[in-house]
C-alpha cells in the first residue's frame, strides 16, 4: 500500500504532474490535451516521450522528502539510482530528433543534448554538495551555494527558457518531423523534467531531521517554496531569445560550475 502511495500519489504522480503544471503555466506552456485524444501515445517516439515520463515519476518516487510512506526503507534514498533513472529519462525524448534525415534537426537535437548534459551535470555536482553538507550554521554556506548552483543550473538541465529548442535552427527544434500532437507533448515533458529536478534539489538539501515528525513541515514548506521560485524565474525568462550553444555552455561552465565546486569543497572540508 506504502508503494502504491508513493507512486501515485506523493512524491509520484500527483506531486510530479501538479509541479510540472505550475511550471508550464509559468511557462507560458498549455497542458497538451490533444496528445491522448490525437493517440499520440501509439506512435512510437509518443510511447518514448511516456516511457520518459514513467521513469521520471520512479525516480521521484524513490527520493527522501518530508513524509514519504517509504522513508528509510530500501530503495528510498539510492540516489546512484534516481540519477540513473533521470538521466535515461532525460535523454529519451531526443532519440527522435538524432535519428531525423533532416539535418538542422539533427543539429537542433546535438544542441538540446549537450546543453542538458552541460547544465545536469554541473546541476548533480551541486545536489551531491547539497547532500554531503550537514544542517549545523557553520555549514549554513555550503547547503546555500549549493542550492543557488543547482537552481542556476536547473533551466539548462531541462531545456527551458532560455535554453529551450533554438528556432533559427530549425522550426521545432529537435522535434520537427513529430506529429503534431507529440510535438505538444515535449515542451510539457520538459517542464515535468525541472519539476524533477526541483524534486531533487530539494530532497538534497533539506536537512535529513526535516524528513519526519514536526520539522517535516518546515521540509514540505521548503519544497513548495523552490516549485514557486523556479515558477517565478520562469516567468521572467518567457519571450527571452534563446542562447547559442557556446553561450549555453558558457553559462554552465564559467559560471555555474564554480559555485557547484565551491559548494562541494566546502561541504567536504567543514
């Protein structure tokens, strides 16, 4: 019962979707209707966009936030496989666009690809930083360098914004040979990727005594409070042009990484 709990309900399907949906409506993204409607989920790249969404809603399922109806039992809290599950995940919706016969949306799809694996990775260094630094004030600093890097990093790790699909490259990015009804689908998905990661941001820095009991609260108020906050960023970046590819890794590498690091030394050292 505790399983289908925590798929389904919370930290699952209900938490993820709700999440995501807040995001895409900052966004300035509708909730894509006609994807079931249009059966978009029997073509084949439609049925990787779902397998994509399912292993975002396990790897949620299996992370350690306030309340969860599995806390401490196995595998609640492996995040070696909440990474791995998000990574697949994240890299699924863009099988399509790497095997198009078009090539600028080849290019589109290279371009989403690294620029995601730029900003997750650096977006992971900071989540680990988030988990190794303890709750005491003098390791205060760290916890919070380490969720300003991952919330720097977190449009880049899921392709939003400024980082979104480069038009100039192709109409629809790396989706240009989709239907139209799984075309409507990505821009969702990618908002649930970054209601993922804000999932997982959260879970990282949350102290491990804010999980249960009183102060469990104070852990969900932190969780809704960086839904909310990505969701005002995001609305300060709609309509913004999108970045070239070496300015996206710019940002993630010259500026961005710095802090991811500095986070995990001080994490490390204090």
């Amino acid at each position: 019962m505790n399983i289908l709990v925590a798929l389904l309900i919370y930290p699952g399907i209900l938490t993820v979707v709700t999440s995501g949906m807040l995001l895409a409506f900052a966004g300035g993204v509708p909730f894509p209707r006609r994807f079931m409607f249009a059966g978009g989920y029997r073509t084949s790249r439609g049925i990787a966009i779902l397998i994509s969404l399912a292993l975002l809603i396990f790897a949620v399922a299996l992370l350690p936030v306030p309340f969860h109806p599995m806390l401490g039992r196995w595998p609640v809290g492996m995040f070696l496989l909440v990474w791995s599950l998000i990574e697949v995940a994240c890299l699924i919706p863009l099988l399509p666009g790497f095997f198009s016969r078009l090539p600028l949306v080849v290019r589109a799809a290279s371009r989403a690809a690294q620029l995601g694996i730029a900003g997750r990775a650096v977006f992971w260094i900071a989540a680990v930083a988030g988990m190794l630094t303890g709750s005491s004030m003098i390791e205060l600093p760290g916890r919070i360098l380490a969720l300003i890097a991952g919330l720097m990093a977190l449009p880049a790790a899921a392709g939003l914004a400024i980082f979104g699909p480069e038009q100039s490259m192709a109409p629809s990015g790396a989706s240009g040979e989709l239907d139209e009804a799984t075309q409507a689908l990505l821009p969702f998905i990618r908002n649930i990727q970054a209601a993922v990661f804000v999932l997982v941001l959260a879970a990282s820095i949350i102290p491990p005594a804010w999980l249960s009991g009183p102060q469990a609260f104070a852990g969900v108020g932190c969780l809704i409070g960086l839904v909310l906050l990505v969701g005002f960023v995001l609305t300060q970046l709609v309509g913004r042009p999108r970045l070239t590819l070496p300015m996206g890794l710019h940002w993630c590498w010259r500026r961005v990484l710095p802090l991811a690091f500095a986070s995990l030394v001080y994490g490390m050292i204090v």
